[in-house]
C-alpha cells in the first residue's frame, strides 16, 4: 500500500488501507479507519474519527472531535462542524434481546450521506439514515432526523427548515418578486414549494 501523498501528524492513527489523497491533512489524535478515502485538499481536525470505508470528496474540513462513522458519505466541499456526531445505528444496544453482546454480524449499519458544499453545525448530531442536500446549512447544536433540502437553513432539535441559504452560506432575503437573493453573490433562488429552493441561470 502506497504511503498517503497528503500530511499525516504522527500522533495521528491512519490505518495502511486508508487513502489519504495530496493536500489533505490528519491532524493530532485523529483517526482514519481502513478503507477510508479522503479526497485532495481535506482537512481532519484533532481528535476526529473517520469511520472504515468512508468516502469523503476533494476540499472537505473535518473539525476537532467530529465522529464520522461509517458508511457516511461526503461530497465534495462538505464542512464537518467541531464535534458533530454521524451516527450509523438506526437502532442501537450493546446486547441483544437474549442478553448476548451484539456483534457486527448482529445489526446492519446505516449511513449519513451529506451532498456538495453542505455544512454541519458544531455539536449538531445526524441521525442515520439521512440525507443532507447540497448547500444546506445545519445549525449549531441541531439534531437532524429527517431528510434536509438543497439550500436548506435548519436549526433546533429535532431541525426544521427555517430559511434558506444560498451556496455562499448566507441566509437568503426574499425580493419584491418573489424570489430569494443571496446578498453575498447577487444570485437568486426560486421555490419551487417548501421543500425545494432552486438557482435561476440568468
């Protein structure tokens, strides 16, 4: 196994089958499990841990403590706030019925698949299985149970969609037409219904 192109802190834990692409970074104390993929540019904080087999894109930031179990899936450009949690056990217990520890053959793990450029809050939690859209924005301290729309701004326990963001991270204003203005970049957004926010190509 090659060794990994990117910078690996020696304090860190990077299992040999892990991919580890160039321009990523592992930081103090984190851990990467085998068969984990980090894609070019990513960086993993102190203290976080990536599940085995994970699948995280080009320019992701995996902050300090975050927990990232498998099998999550990141697209690219994914923000990973300090101490998030991403949770793979839709019904979790350390026995079973009978008593007995469970083991892996014992229960299916389920995964959080968080799309492009969408970011997670410190402290939130996702609850598996569940789906991020891309470019929604998870606030602080949420705990996600459901789906989350593209553009979506969500916050509180469990999240619910307040607003929307648009692709700079900026909670969109509505115009005298209707539409929704991001006031970093100008562009603009259309609803298409509560649920679904899309870009208008001008």
């Amino acid at each position: 196994m090659p060794a990994p192109s990117g910078f690996v802190h020696e304090t860190a834990d990077v299992a040999p089958t892990a991919t580890i692409s160039s321009g990523s970074k592992v930081w103090h104390y984190a851990q990467v499990r085998e068969g984990a993929h980090l894609g070019e540019n990513c960086i993993v904080g102190r203290g976080a841990y990536v599940g085995s087999g994970v699948q995280v894109g080009d320019n992701c930031k995996i902050q300090n403590y975050a927990l990232v179990y498998e099998p999550a899936r990141l697209a690219r450009g994914v923000f990973i706030g300090p101490a998030v949690v991403l949770t793979n056990d839709h019904f979790p217990r350390a026995i079973n019925a009978d008593g007995t520890p469970k083991s892996g053959d014992d229960w299916q793990a389920v995964g959080v698949d968080i799309r492009e450029g969408a970011s997670i809050g410190a402290s939130s939690t996702c609850i598996a299985p569940v789906v991020i859209g891309r470019w929604a924005l998870v606030g602080a301290g949420s705990v996600v149970v459901k789906d989350v729309p593209d553009f979506a701004l969500v916050v509180g326990s469990p999240a619910r969609r307040v607003g929307w963001v648009g692709s700079a991270g900026h909670p969109l204003s509505r115009d005298n037409d209707g539409d929704w203005i991001c006031p970093v970049t100008g562009a603009r957004y259309r609803e298409i219904d509560v649920n679904e926010l899309v870009e208008v190509v001008t």
